[in-house]
C-alpha cells in the first residue's frame, strides 16, 4: 500500500477523534451502512466513445454517482462495456467486473479477461477514486486506503452504490441483463460484501479475496507504507481494530451460502496473512473453489485456469450459453 508524507491531509478539522467516532457509527451495522436508504437513479448516461478492436468491441459510458463522495471528479462513473465480435444474435447476458485497488489503466484487465471477452459481454466498473475518477496529485485509489480509517468504510459505501447503479444502466441503457460478478482482490472483497448485505442477489466470482482490513495492514506484506502513516497520526494496531472492528468480510459471509460463488485464491498469498483467508473461505463454504500455487497478485498469471473455472462455475449454474 502507498506511502503517505503527509498524511493528515486525509483528514478534517475534528482530526483522527473525529474520524474515530464515524467509524463506530459505520461499525455499530455495517450492512445498514452499506444500504442507501434512498438509492436515487442515475442520470442521463453519456457515450464518451466506441471502440472496435480485433475480437471486442467497447462503449465507454458515463453517468453522476447516486452517492457522491470526496473530490468532484469522483462524482462521475466510468463503464466500459464490452461485446465479443461474434456475439450471438439474442445473448443479452453479462459479467460485472470489479478490479483490484492502486488500478488506472483499463488494459491489464482487458488482458486477463480477454478469454470471457472474446466470447461473453463484459462490464467494466471504475470504482471510486480510481482510472479518471483519480483526484489531481493523488495515485489511484489513495482516497479508498490511506491513513485515515473512515474514507474505506465511504469509499466502499460508494462503490456499492455505483455498482447498484450499473446494475440498472446495463439493462436500461444496454439492453444487457447482469447474470454474475467478478472481482479481484478489494474488487473480490466488495462484491461479496455487497452481496451479503443484499445488494445484488448474483452468483459471484472472488478472486484474490481480501477479508481483514486490520490485520493486513500490519501484517501482510504491502502494508508498510500505510502501517506507518497511521502510526504518524496516532492509530497504532489496537486502535486500527477498532476503528475498522466490523471490517472482516468472514462475519458477513455466511450469508452467501447456498448461493453460487467460486473462490479463488492463491495458496502463497501474503496480502492478508494467514490465518486470515482460511477463516474467510471457512465461513464463506463457496459451492466452488480453486486454490493456486500463486502469491495475491501473481493469480494473474493463471488467468486460463481461472477462465475455465469460470466458464465450468457458470455451466453449472445453467448460466454457460451466451
């Protein structure tokens, strides 16, 4: 995770107290936190470009998000939609895809989806503070995780507003229905939080999952730099625990049971230590899963097998015919 000089600057004029006292609020129900009470539709979305390429092609779409937070340029959402070139005629089925934190190019993901791309459509999400959502002297994803506790649980409150949205645009805007969600890594993390807490009712497929924010600040092995910019303002482990005590995704995923997902994880995977991301898939029992000889990042790089994994997950579930 980045390095932050100077990180006071995530914070308002109530300091870490008050940034304390709002993560108690978000922690005393977290899946309340995450619903918007009202959840207003998006307005008109706009057609910032297509693309014809070898195999796909892409509409970039753009559309105000239902819950606004931060820097302004954050208050826009980022689509890309993408259809295989030889589509059938009538399929209207597709993937959500969720990317991992620190992204801001869309082209490594058109790469490691490129064996559902040539052959399902795809959707594409920016998710807050991320591509060109990114504030000025900012690197992607800094407002996500940074020093300051509280801008995690609003940026993922946002992030699960967004995606409520895209849910909406792709069939109204579209004419594409939403049938599973993909995310890797904090995009893992978020679909099967959202999930949980009722947000979608999709199968889901986690890849590179993290589950406690804590714990892998201060043990896994890209914390560093932010490990060390919260003890600069003050927030030491304990305290970590308990500004962020509901964020550990193995409380809410029980409640994913029975519903497709497919876990995949790599077995070297240091992000969030062990035992971490046992307790996770303990508590999530997915219907499948596939275990890497991968670190967290290097998942990548077994993208066939996941693909395959994919496309076996969703014939299974009736869902394989595009």
């Amino acid at each position: 995770m980045g390095w932050h000089p100077n990180p006071w600057k995530h914070f308002g004029p109530d300091g870490v107290e008050g940034a304390e006292a709002r993560c108690a609020e978000a922690n005393r129900d977290l899946l309340g936190f995450l619903r918007q009470e009202t959840r207003p539709r998006p307005g008109s979305v706009a057609c910032l470009g297509h693309q014809e390429k070898r195999a796909w092609s892409v509409e970039s779409l753009a559309f105000p998000s239902p819950a606004p937070c931060g820097h302004p340029v954050n208050h826009t959402v980022y689509l890309r939609v993408y259809r295989p070139r030889r589509l059938s005629a009538g399929a209207r089925s597709v993937l959500l895809f969720h990317h991992p934190i620190y992204q801001e190019r869309w082209l490594p993901w058109e790469w490691f989806l490129a064996g559902l791309l040539r052959r399902v459509p795809v959707a594409m999400m920016a998710a807050p503070f991320h591509f060109r959502r990114t504030p000025p002297g900012e690197y992607p994803g800094e407002s996500v995780c940074n020093p300051n506790p509280w801008r995690l649980f609003e940026a993922i409150r946002q992030w699960c507003a967004d995606q409520g949205a895209v849910l909406r645009v792709l069939p109204e805007r579209s004419r594409l229905e939403p049938v599973a969600v993909i995310g890797f890594s904090l995009g893992a993390f978020q679909a099967l939080l959202s999930g949980a807490a009722g947000l979608h009712e999709l199968p889901v497929v986690s890849i590179a999952s993290t589950n406690r924010y804590a714990w892998g600040v201060f043990h896994g092995s890209i914390g560093e730099g932010l490990r060390r910019g919260m003890e600069a303002v003050g927030i030491d482990e304990p305290r970590l625990w308990r500004m962020t005590e509901s964020v550990q995704l193995e409380r809410y995923a029980p409640r994913l049971r029975g519903r497709g997902v497919l876990y995949v994880a790599g077995d070297y995977d240091r992000v969030d230590p062990p035992p971490s991301l046992a307790r996770l898939e303990a508590a999530l029992a997915p219907s499948h899963t596939l275990h890497l000889r991968a670190g967290h990042a290097t998942v990548l790089f077994y993208r066939r097998a996941i693909t395959r994994a994919i496309w076996s997950f969703l014939a299974e579930l009736g869902l394989g015919t595009f």
